[in-house]
C-alpha cells in the first residue's frame, strides 16, 4: 500500500482511527497523540492507572496495521537477553561441527509493547536504549538490524512506586511523546461496560501496511514549517532553562533542568504528524501548541518551588504556552511554506 499524496494520508489515518474505534472507546486525545507518535517515527510513553485499555490501544493499533508485534511484560528477574536475544551452540548432527546461531528476541518485531516498562533494573531498560535510538541489536560483537518501522510503546502505572525502577532521564528523553492516559468520561465508561460484558466482540482490521506507514513518515518529515513556526517552537523549548542560558525568569526557578534539543526536534516533528493526520499542507502554530504538553512532561523536572506551590510538570508547561507569546504572523506568505502549498 503506497501512500503518495496527503489526502492519502489522511484517509489512512482516519482507517485506522475507525479500526481502532472498533474496539477502543472513547480516548480520542490518547489515541491522536499514538498515531502523531507513528507517523513521526517516534516512541510513545503511555502513563495510567490499571485498567484504562494501555495494553489493548497498543495491541489494536499493530492489528490495524499489518506490523509485526510483540509484548515484552517487565519483571524484576527480566534480563537484557530475554529482549535482544542470545547466541545458542547448535550440533550439526551430520557433520558433529559446532555453530553459534544467535536466536532473535521479542525486540525484533516493528510494535515493541514494553509493558509496565518501570518494573525492571535499570540493566534491563537500557538494553532498549540502543533499538530505540539506533533501529539496532548489539550482540556477540554484530550489529543486527530491527525491522521498519520500528515503534516501542511502553506503558507505566503511576501508583504502587514500591518495587519499582524509575526510568532515567536519558531513556525518558528518547520517548517523543508521554501520553498521560486518563479516565473515560461517564458516556464512554457506560459504552464501555455495555461492549465488555456481552457476548458481542469487536476486532481491528489491517488497513494500512509497513510500506505505507514509511511513505506516511516520510510525507511527514515532508510537511513545510514556516521559519516563524521553528523559532516559536524554540522559545517554548529554551523557556525551560535556566536564566543565565535563556530560561524565561519567572519559568526557570521552578525547574531543576529543562527539555534539551531534542525536545526542539520532538516539538517540530510532533506537530508536522498533527498537520499531516488533519490533512494540511503545513505546520501552524496550533500544531506546535497541541503537542507541547506530551512533548515536554517528561523532560522537565519540577525543582523545590515548584513542589512547593503543588505545580506538576503540565502546569509548567502551561505556564511556558502562556508567558511566550504566540507570533501574529501570515505563515503563508513565508517563502517555505508558499513555495510548497503554491
């Protein structure tokens, strides 16, 4: 399935978005900002409290899209191996020669659901780090390389910390997005219980391939940002350091250390995926406003002020959309953006 144009790309991604619907109800945001995260290329981080349909979301979006998948469940005793794989010795029983054959693991596959991601050593989650930046497997001195696209989606519950490894800041930032998964309103909870408890299933069927996918994802990286959009982008992402390197003052005291510049990338690709899913030709500063917050919550780390005043990472970010001003500009008089739309 070839996708050439945006008008293709739009009507595969309101497919999947029905395929989904099949099964997942409600959690359009939750469900928005996944495909922002597969059309960009990028990892997902999704945090929730048990029982709001992490696990299925993930499990219906690989059924809707004809990619390979497997779970990896994190557990204390989980060992870097038993994701990457291991070389085994084989006996060729016609010859008695010896042979080191190396048995892929469950990372090898284009959808990774890391599932309760937190819940194992630090040993174990780096192992993740090298297939998640580099698309590869480091073993026995070989590079292997993982299937395209590749995606980890990992989920994490906030509560029960006790016996829990929290995931470092190196390995958080390499997630473009952390999706906060919330409770479904009372319409969608009542839905919900209707579809779960009778006899009547739903499925998702495949709609869109591996090959389109990666032509969506390059339509993505494709979509003209006018200069406007990139610096204002920037503001919001050096608002977040501290003063003496452009901090904003009333923004940097309530932080321990800002988002770094791959926030700046995750902000600009996020948004570009927002305008290609919507079917618009180029990126507005709405695009960059909407994917502020799943973008930058995870980057952040709130310092003594900010704890002290109860704000969370999100009002923070809420705080940086509100002090840097919004540019009063006609982006389609921006020559990047005209050249491309004209």
């Amino acid at each position: 399935m070839s996708i050439t144009t945006r008008e293709q790309a739009a009507e595969a991604v309101k497919a999947v978005t029905t395929e989904l619907g099949k099964v997942i109800v409600g959690q359009n945001e939750v469900v928005e900002e996944v495909l922002i995260a597969f059309a960009a290329g990028g990892h997902a981080l999704l945090e929730g409290v048990p029982g709001l349909a992490k696990t299925l979301l993930i499990s219906t979006l690989a059924a809707a899209t004809k990619l390979t998948f497997n779970r990896i469940q994190f557990t204390p005793d989980l060992m870097p191996s038993d994701i990457t794989g291991t070389e085994v010795i084989r006996e060729d029983r016609a010859t008695g020669e010896r042979h080191l054959n190396f048995l892929p693991g469950p990372v090898f596959a284009s959808v990774i659901l890391a599932d309760e991601i937190n819940r194992t050593p630090p040993k174990t989650q780096a192992a993740l780090l090298e297939a998640m930046q580099e698309r590869q497997v480091t073993t026995g001195g070989q590079r292997r390389p993982l299937p395209r696209p590749f995606f980890v989606l990992a989920t994490q519950n906030p509560i029960e910390q006790e016996g829990t490894y929290p995931l470092p800041e190196a390995q958080l930032d390499r997630f473009l997005l952390k999706i906060v998964v919330g409770y479904p309103d009372e319409k969608d909870e009542l839905e919900i219980l209707r579809r779960t408890t009778g006899t009547a299933t739903g499925a998702a069927q495949p709609v869109i391939d591996a090959e389109g996918l990666i032509d969506l994802q390059r339509l993505v990286r494709e979509t003209p940002i006018a200069d406007a959009v990139s610096r204002y982008a920037l503001a919001l992402v050096r608002a977040t350091r501290p003063a003496a390197q452009g901090g904003h003052p009333e923004i940097a005291p309530l932080l321990r250390w800002g988002a770094g510049p791959r926030a700046g990338q995750a902000l600009i690709l996020g948004a570009k995926a927002r305008a290609t899913l919507h079917g618009r030709p180029f990126v507005g500063l709405d695009d960059i406003r909407a994917v502020a917050k799943p973008v930058l919550r995870h980057r952040l780390q709130p310092g003594y002020e900010a704890e002290a005043q109860g704000l969370l990472s999100d009002a923070i970010v809420a705080r940086v959309l509100e002090k840097i001003g919004i540019p009063t500009t006609n982006l389609e008089r921006d020559p990047v953006v005209a050249g491309a739309v004209g």
